[in-house]
C-alpha cells in the first residue's frame, strides 16, 4: 500500500500514511495515543492493528483493541483522555455495524467522498441494524458512509448520548428511520454532513428526539433530506445551538422544530434553505417553528410547496 495522504477534511489534511503504519501529521508533540488501522479484505479478526500489515478486519474489533489500550495506558486508570486515532480503508466490500463507540478517538476513512454509492466509499453497512449506534464523549467521525443494503428502518447513527464530538464530511443515507438521531447530545460539530435517501427511503434526516437536551450545538454547511422531514427537533432544549448555511428538504416539512419557548436560548437557523410540502402560507412548509419564529431565524429562505419566501419575514 502506497503512501496515502487525508485531504479535504480541515482538520486532518496534513495528515500522511506509509507503508508499515507510520503516521505524520499529528503534531510535533506526543500525545500518548496510539493509531490503529483496518481493512476488510487484508485485516485479520485477531490482528494488534497498529500497522497495515497488522489491520483488524473490522472497525468494531479496532474499537475494542483501542479502547483498552486508552483506559488503562501504562496501567494508569485516570488516564483515559489521551486520543486513539482509527484509519479505515475503502474496500469494494462495506463494513459491519459498529454497536459500541469509542470515546477521545478519532475515526477517520480513507476514500472517495461519502456523498454517493457504490464501491471505493469506507461504508459502514448496518444490515438490518444501526449503522453506528451507542454512547460517546470526544467522538471525531471523518469521511464515513453510515447506510444499508436493503430497505429497513433504523439510523445511520444512532446516538444515545453524544458530548463534544466532531462529525464531517460524512454521509448517511437510506436508513429508513433516519439518518442521525440524537437522544441525548449537546457540544457536538457536524460539518459537510449529508444525511439522504437516494435508494431507499428514510423519514428524517437529522432527529433529535423528545425532550433531549442539544445543547451549545453547532451544523453548518449540511443537507438534510427526508420523507417526512429533513431536520426534527422534537420538543428540544437547544440552548445556544445554531444551525447555519443548511439545507433541508422534506416531504413535509424542511426544518420542523417544535421546541420549548426558551428565548434567548433556543436553537437559531442562520441563512438556511427550508423546502416542504405542507401548504403555501409562511412558517407552515419549509420551516415549521413552533415558537418564536420571527426571532430565531435570520436570512433564511423558505420554500412551501413551490412558493419562495423569505424567511421569517411575514412581508413577502
């Protein structure tokens, strides 16, 4: 395998891979952590996976080797923040569900944008499960595809609880369910995430669910799309949470958000793109804010069912 080298993703673009396993690009400094490589064709179930002739065969099993190596460095149980790094070769074959998250680890894929189908993509495959599912703290997702083969109802990733953690240049796509659900979350960044239904059908693109907190939040640069809606938060405390140069699209509605009365502190719609169905009149189509419309989106542009609005102007 020749040297490979991460670009396009802002945070890891300097980063190189060679032949044996070194890595470059991580800083000058030692941060203790250590990287572990997978590849489903190459890789052995029984592999240490801290080199490529030693890859695991599964991200799940690079998982499991990495998170007790991070818990218990040197023996040292209070030490368990140092950073693990996962790199992942597309192959033509996907990979299996990953059930368990790792925390302070950063999995990244090695291949063509996730934006797509088909072969040369690091694609995870739920078959008939979630694609990704558990619970996380320090969690960096880069340059993966989270999807299934065939038409079921579940989600791309499936987030129980989620602090501080980082999702880009991603993809999630014919999930059926969805294609990220947030349960319980807030700090998170997702960047250039493209949550579709291009195969199969998926009713949300992004849901937070009832009654979560999602809070001090930030999605930019992202697109949402689903049968029903492309982005639900559903009776959410998002305090400090911002949503900015989006777009979502929906069957019904673009953006439906049927958050609490918390103003100041509720989630704000920076110059977004809302596209839904559900009728022609302002705040009923593509953006359904339950309350306080007029003050929590700014710049916005509102499509309901063909007719275009700006966005919370009620002048149009």
């Amino acid at each position: 395998m020749g040297k490979q080298v991460l670009k396009g993703i802002h945070k890891f673009r300097h980063i190189e891979v060679v032949p044996g396993g070194a890595s470059y690009g991580f800083g000058t400094y030692n941060t203790l952590g250590r990287t572990y490589f997978v590849n489903n064709i190459t890789g052995s179930s029984t592999g240490g996976g801290t080199t490529w002739d030693t890859a695991t065969d599964e991200i799940s099993t690079a998982i499991t080797a990495s998170e007790v190596y991070r818990q218990d460095r040197g023996s040292v149980s209070t030490n368990d923040y140092i950073r693990n790094t996962i790199v992942v070769q597309a192959t033509g074959t996907a990979y299996s569900a990953v059930s368990t998250l790792p925390s302070y680890t950063d999995i990244i894929g090695l291949g063509a944008t996730t934006r797509g189908n088909g072969t040369g993509i690091v694609r995870i495959d739920g078959g008939g499960a979630d694609a990704m599912a558990g619970t996380a703290r320090g969690l960096g997702l880069y340059n993966l595809q989270c999807m299934q083969s065939s038409a079921v109802s579940f989600y791309g990733l499936d987030l129980a609880t989620c602090f501080r953690s980082t999702i880009e240049s991603c993809g999630f796509v014919n999930n059926g369910s969805g294609g990220i659900r947030v349960v319980q979350g807030g700090s998170i960044v997702m960047n250039d995430v493209h949550c579709g239904h291009d195969t199969y059908a998926q009713l949300y693109g992004l849901y937070v669910a009832g009654g979560a907190n999602f809070n001090a939040c930030l999605i930019t640069d992202s697109d949402f799309w689903g049968d029903t809606a492309g982005v639900l938060m559903s009776n959410t405390s998002g305090k400090e949470t911002i949503i900015k140069n989006c777009f979502a699209g929906g069957g019904t509605y673009g953006f439906q958000d049927t958050s609490p009365s918390d103003m100041p502190h509720m989630v704000h719609y920076i110059k977004c793109y809302g596209k839904g169905t559900a009728s022609t009149t302002i705040n009923s189509a593509g953006f359904k804010l339950t309350n306080v419309y007029t003050e929590r989106a700014i710049g916005c542009i509102e499509n309901c069912n063909g007719t275009l609005r700006n966005y919370p102007s009620t002048a149009d």
